[in-house]
C-alpha cells in the first residue's frame, strides 16, 4: 500500500480549494518554514503553478486535499511530479477544531492544517492512484445516471400530484407513470374532457403506436375513459394545472431520453471491463447494478484489505460508540452516498433472487428489524461475499454458496437429515 510514509518528497503542499481559487501552503522538505500563495482556477494559471513548483523543487512533491475527484484533482494529476493525497473533509475539519474551539474558518489556515496533518500521521494516508480511463468513466457514468433517475422519479412524484388535483383518473389508467407512453398520454390530453372527445379509433391507434398492443388493456382503458367523471369542471382549478402538467410530463420525457442514453453508454462500455462477468453473476444484479458493482469495488485489488474495510467504507457497517457505562450503535454518516445506496439497493433486489438472502432477510424480520434495517444486514453479508469473488475473480455461484452454508449448519439453508 502506498502511503505517504512510503515516499521521500522533494516538497509538501496542502491546497484549500473552491470554484474559483485555490489558497496553498508550501513547506520544502526537511524545514520547517511555509509559505503561503493563492491562485485562480484558471487551466493556465494552475499549470504556470505547477511547472514553478516543478521548476523549484524538482519531484516528487505531495499535495495534499479535501476530496478525491473534482476540477482541481482532474488538473493536477496531469502532472507525474505531483502525488496526491486525499484527506477526509470531516477529519480536517475535526484537526481544526482541536486547534480552534470557536469553529473559526480560514481558507488558508485550513491548507496549512492539511499540510500538519499528513506530516504528523504520513501512515495514515494514501496516495491517489487513477484508474484506467475506462474504470473512471464508468464511475461518472453510473453516478450520473443515478442522479438522473432521481430526477425521473421527482417530475413523476409531481407531474401525479398535480394530475390528482384535476384529472385523476390518468393516474388510474397507468399503472406505470416513468414511461413515454404516460408522458404522450398526458401532452396529447392533459384534461379529462379532451381524451373523452377523442374517438375510439384515435385512442386505439395512440396505444398501437406507443407498443401497447394488449387488446384487453387498450379496451379497459377506452371504456374507463368513456365512463369517467371530472373531479371538478372549476377552470381556476383545471387551467393551471394542465400547463403545469404539460410543462412535467415534457421535463419527464427528457429526462427519460437521457437515462436511455445513459444506458445505452454503460451497456457498450461495463463488458469490456475485467470484473464485468465477476459481478453479472449476481443475483439481481442486471444491466443496472452490474456495472455500480464493478464501478463500487475498482481496478486496484490493494485498494481495501479486508472485507471489513469495504464495509466500512461503504457506510454499511454501523459505528459503536462508548462513554463509561453507556454504549449505543448508530448508522454511520461520513461515506460516499452513491456507494452505499449500491450496496443497499443492489441488496434489497437479491431478497427475491437468491434463496439464502431472502431467508436472511425474513429472519431479520421476524426479530423486529425495519425493512430498511434488514436490507443494510442483508447487504453487510453480501460484502464479505463480493469482497472474496472480486480478490479472487471468481464469478459467484449460488449453490456452491448453500452447499457451503450446509456444510457449516447454518440456519439459512435447511440441514440434511441424518
């Protein structure tokens, strides 16, 4: 493992960064001395920056920030002088207190605190090591997609509410509202009294062309339609709600364009990466969460140690917390969101998937945990299992997995008679 204690640096420099500039803090190697320089975030000023370091102090030079990806991490890893060091923005902030009981903030103080920091603990962190350009798309890819689709399910969540104002039976007539055909539906007659002028023949000639072909469904609908009743014929009412409901279901189409181009992107890209068919093998695991797997665990195989490393990391295992007699278990808050809500929700889908899961999940259950309480149980056991599969690229197979369970009389898999 590459920590900072492994190098000899010529130079270290700690940088405070934002969306506009940058404060540094700079102490040469073997003295004591720091300066301290602001530059703008411009690519030319950052790289007349880095060359005068370059050009001063020759290399390696450790820099040391608060995230691991961004702006000014894609801009300096340009340069193989630097060696970056990520440092957890919840730990520096926790340095500084100690430091600082009032809170008080600086921007520069703070670069001079990370540069203390990873001079007094140098074991502790890890240099920065890229991924191949293929890995490192696929993490923006998933992550991005993954905020689409909770923009997907925003304008849903509101286009319905604003239909049940008014127009109701729209909501009725559609057991699936994330779809193109919801959205023309709507754009076409966003009010009860427009689809009801439409002939019969219009409305069948609507569902063949959106791929709803079930003759018993186009049928079910056409009559609902005929037979339906407006909530209310107020115009106050029903005017601004159908503009509002244009404007929805025209924001839910896009967004439903892009995430299919996302797919499209991910599906071209997730095979050719080596742990592809390690992670396919999953149950539940699909086109969607196949490739938040690979993206979750990474190329490097020295990234995590232990199974326990990636728990914890991921924000599954939970923190115990002590003071004299008291001790109490609480969900872990600093971890990356996106690699939880993998985790977690990956997790949930194996319940109907895989046999032992799903009898996990029931005991889980049966002993008073919440539905989301057993999911993160049921995802923490998952872990140990990826963790193994992936260190040994070995696609995971289910009854190898209950044979083993047997073997070892657990109460997931029921024991052979004797």
């Amino acid at each position: 493992m590459s920590t900072l204690a492994s190098f000899e640096f010529t130079a270290y420099i700690g940088i405070d960064w934002s969306d506009t500039k940058h404060d540094i803090c700079i102490q040469p190697a073997g003295g004591n001395e720091r300066e301290f320089d602001r530059i703008a975030h411009q690519p030319k000023e950052i790289e007349q920056w880095a060359y005068a370091m370059y050009q001063r102090f020759g290399g390696p030079i450790a820099v040391v920030l608060e995230l691991s990806k961004g702006p000014i991490v894609s801009a300096l890893q340009c340069y193989d002088f630097f060696v970056l060091f990520p440092v957890n923005p919840s730990m520096l902030a926790k340095y500084r207190e100690a430091f600082k009981p009032s809170r008080a903030k600086d921007d520069p103080t703070d670069a001079e605190l990370a540069v203390d920091l990873v001079l007094r603990h140098p074991e502790r962190f890890r240099a920065l090591q890229p991924q191949s350009i293929e890995m490192r798309t696929l993490v923006h890819l998933v992550e991005k997609r993954r905020r689409l689709v909770e923009d997907r399910r925003r304008f849903s969540n509101r286009l319905i509410s604003a239909l049940k104002a008014y127009f109701p039976q729209a909501v009725e007539w559609f057991s699936h509202k994330e779809t193109f055909v919801f959205c023309a539906f709507i754009t076409r007659w966003p009010t009860l009294k427009q689809v009801k002028r439409a002939r019969r023949s219009t409305l069948e000639r609507f569902f063949r062309e959106h791929n709803v072909r079930r003759p018993l469904i186009v049928e079910a609908r056409i009559q609902a339609i005929k037979a339906a009743t407006p909530l209310t014929d107020d115009p106050a009412v029903i005017e601004p709600y159908s503009l509002e409901v244009l404007a929805l279901a025209e924001q839910l189409r896009t967004v439903l364009q892009v995430v299919q181009r996302f797919d499209e992107a991910i599906a071209a890209l997730a095979p050719l990466l080596p742990d592809h068919e390690v992670f396919s093998s999953l149950p539940g695991a699909g086109p969607v969460f196949t490739p938040r797997l690979v993206a979750a665990f990474g190329e490097d195989r020295e990234r995590f140690q232990s199974a326990a490393e990636v728990q914890r990391y991921a924000g599954i295992a939970p923190v115990t917390e002590r003071s004299g007699k008291t001790s109490w278990v609480h969900w872990r808050w600093a971890c990356p969101n996106f690699v939880r809500q993998t985790f977690v929700e990956w997790a949930e889908k194996t319940v109907h998937r895989s046999f032992w899961a799903g009898v996990y999940y029931q005991q889980q259950r049966s002993k008073g945990a919440s539905h989301h309480t057993a999911v993160r149980a049921l995802a923490f056991k998952w872990i140990r299992i990826l963790y193994r599969c992936w260190q040994s690229r070995s696609p995971y197979n289910e009854s190898r997995y209950l044979k083993a369970l047997q073997r070892r009389g657990s109460s997931l898999v029921p024991q052979e008679s004797a």
